[in-house]
C-alpha cells in the first residue's frame, strides 16, 4: 500500500464509523395539561359579603373555615406577597384602616 493512498483509506474508514454513530432521535415529553381551576376552590364566593368590614383574627379565622380554603393570607397596603397562585389559598386585602377592601383565591 502506498502512502499516497494511506490518507484516503483512513478518511473512508472514519467516514464509514461515523455513518452508524447517528444520535437516536430527542423525544420531548408531552407538555402537562392545563391546570383546570375553578373560579371558586378557595370558597371566596361564600364570604363576599364580609368585604367592608373591619378585620379582626376573630373574623379572619370565621372567613377562613366558612370559605373552606385550605390557607388564608391577609395583605395589607404596601406588605410583599409572594406572586405565586395558590387556588386554594383565600386573599384578604385590607385598605390603610384594616377594613377588609377585598376577599379572592390565590
């Protein structure tokens, strides 16, 4: 063998067992479903009617088993809050004078 021919053999060779060293193909997992939630998981619909009232721990822990919510937070003007939606967390908003101002999940 010459070595003129050396360098052609070895290049077919490496192209050759590069042909069967093809990556199988990437399978992406299907994406989750939507998560359904309904409007009301955190029962804030039943306690509506507590929006205008001056909040108290008594009072909050009345709207919380009435509604059903499995948490309850109470936000008051300028507090930081975790943006995270919990549907089956109960907000209570409350304006400067802690009279409840709004009652929604998340």
């Amino acid at each position: 063998m010459s070595f003129k021919l050396f360098p052609t053999v070895i290049a077919g060779l490496l192209l050759a067992g590069c042909a069967g060293l093809t990556s199988p193909p990437v399978h992406e997992s299907a994406p989750p479903p939507p998560l359904v939630v309904s409007r009301g998981e955190c029962g804030a619909a039943q306690v509506q009617d507590r929006v205008g009232r001056e909040f108290s721990l008594v009072l909050g822990e009345a709207i919380r088993a009435e509604s059903g919510a499995a948490a309850m937070r109470v936000i008051r003007p300028g507090e930081a809050v975790t943006l995270d939606y919990r549907p089956d967390r109960l907000n209570v908003r409350l304006d400067e004078g802690d009279v409840i101002s709004e009652i929604g999940c998340g």
